[in-house]
C-alpha cells in the first residue's frame, strides 16, 4: 500500500506563485515516477506534470514555461513550483502514483488552488 499526501495548496493573487509538495509512504519500492493532475468540477481530471521513461519532464501545454516539476527520491518526494498562476489554474491539484507492476492507481487527498484577485 502506498499513502500520498500533499502540502501547499491556497489562494494566490494572479501573477503569484506557490509550490505543491507530495509524499510517498508505504510500499514506495513498488510505484512509478509521482506526478501531478488537477481537475476542475465539471471536468476530467487532466494531467498536468510528469516524468518520462527517461527522467525528462512533461507539462500539459498550459503549464509550459510557469510550472516545474522536479523530485527527491532519496525522501519520495515530488514538488510543483507553480509560477505565473492564473484564474484558469484554479483546481484540486492531485499527486499520482502507479503501481509497477499492478498498474494499480494511487492518489492522494488532493489540494485546492484558487487563483483569483
């Protein structure tokens, strides 16, 4: 089993930033790369940051040049430096895991993003 647990979350003017932290516990031998989804009510869950095969980054075109994403994986840890927010990045923003071998999905409890003057 493995737990997922994020920090971070708030209300931002537009322009501002703020960084999402994730924590693996739990059976963390057994999952892939972390990675980052939001969703809006009303609408699917997209993906928004992740690792390639390769270790190389990935961003939905909407976050490209404002988000990075990056990892400690000595602490299981992945982090979501979100720069330049807007209105429109408001969201529950969700850490992510697949298991290896299972492909069983792990998310966490999810943190609210609210970009708004």
């Amino acid at each position: 089993q493995v737990h997922l647990t994020e920090t971070g979350g708030g209300l931002v003017q537009p322009g501002g930033s703020l960084r999402l932290s994730c924590t693996a516990s739990g059976s963390t031998y057994s999952i892939n790369a972390m990675d980052w989804y939001r969703q809006v009510p009303g609408q699917q869950r997209e993906l928004v940051a992740g690792f390639g095969a390769g270790g190389e980054t990935n961003y939905v075109d909407s976050v490209k040049g404002r988000f990075i994403i990056s990892r400690d994986n000595v602490k299981n840890i992945v982090y979501l430096q979100m720069n330049s927010l807007k209105p429109e990045d408001t969201a529950v923003y969700y850490c992510h895991a697949e298991n290896r071998w299972t492909k069983r999905n792990y998310w966490g409890q999810g943190t609210q993003v609210s970009v708004s003057s």
